[in-house]
C-alpha cells in the first residue's frame, strides 16, 4: 500500500486581543505542534484574526479553496458563550455538510477530564475536499479536544482526498 501525503493543515485563531497585539497567542502554536507532532502534518498557514465572522468565514472560505490543497483547517477561540464568540456560526457560513459526531466525540472523549469541555460549541464539517475544526481558545482546551479526535483525523482526510474507499474498508475499520 502506498502510504498517503502527509496532512496539508492551516490554524486560525479567533481573538480580538492576539489581532490588535495586545496578547500574545498560545493556543495557536499549541495546536500547530499536535498537528506537526502527533499527525505529522504540514502547517502551511496560521492566521490569527479578531472575533468578526465575516472575516473568519473569509478565511475558512479562502483556506478551503481546492487550490491551497489544504486538507484540515484547525481553529481556536471563539467556540464559548460570550457575545463575541462567533467561529461555529463563522464556520457553518462555509461549512458544505457538517459533521456534528466529530466534535460529539471530542467533548465526550474529554469529559472525563472537564465537563467544560461541553461549554465548547465548536463544530465540525467540509468544504469540498478540506475538513474544519472549531476548538476552544484555551491551549490546554484546544489541545485536548484535537487530541482527542487526532485518532480518527488522518482516516477522514484520506476519504475526503478519494483515497479510501468506505465500503470496501467497513470491514477492517467499522467506517
């Protein structure tokens, strides 16, 4: 079997302080790391934008254009209750079906660490062949919830790369 490219990955950060540059973000580079380190994937982008959902639904939009070849489009920030946090309404502009068990998955893998992890409204879906991820701002929030789906990340971009086929594959792997 020939073993697939590695994962192409884009992060976007939702924060009005990290885009005025009145803080320095961590959460960003805490999840480009779990991308390069745990799914050997290829940052090739990381923006860091304020809290406006037209400007995040432009990035999703631009990052998830068939030309950038970007396969996993990460963000954090944005996913919780206050007014400004507008990333999964930013996303789900984009969004051309969207995969409410990813992110099910995600908080349910985490809850035993945190109920917060259920305060995350963070979604999941595809654009064309690119998958979105919405997780929270926090490093240690954004980085548990990737990890806890990082399992089945690599799976997801080979389907949607046409690279494996679910019904010959249900057998081996219950997809």
């Amino acid at each position: 079997m020939i073993p697939s490219p590695p994962i192409r990955a884009a992060v976007v950060v939702a924060s009005d302080r990290c885009a005025r540059g009145d803080a320095v973000d961590a959460s960003g580079p805490a999840v480009a790391d779990v991308l390069r380190n745990r799914l050997h994937a290829i940052v090739v982008e990381t923006r860091c934008l304020p809290d406006d959902r037209a400007d995040l639904s432009a990035a999703f939009r631009e990052l998830a254009h068939p030309d950038r070849g970007i396969d996993l489009v990460a963000s954090t920030g944005g996913t919780g209750l206050a007014p400004r946090d507008v990333v999964p309404e930013a996303a789900r502009d984009v969004i051309e079906r969207e995969h409410e068990g990813l992110m099910d998955l995600a908080r349910l893998r985490c809850l035993e660490r945190t109920p917060l992890a259920f305060l995350s409204r963070g979604v999941a879906g595809t654009v064309g062949s690119t998958l979105i991820v919405t997780l929270p701002g926090s490093p240690r929030g954004a980085v548990e919830m990737l990890e806890a789906v990082a399992d089945v990340l690599p799976h997801a971009v080979e389907m949607l790369r046409g690279e494996r086929n679910p019904v010959a594959d249900r057998g081996r792997h219950g997809a």
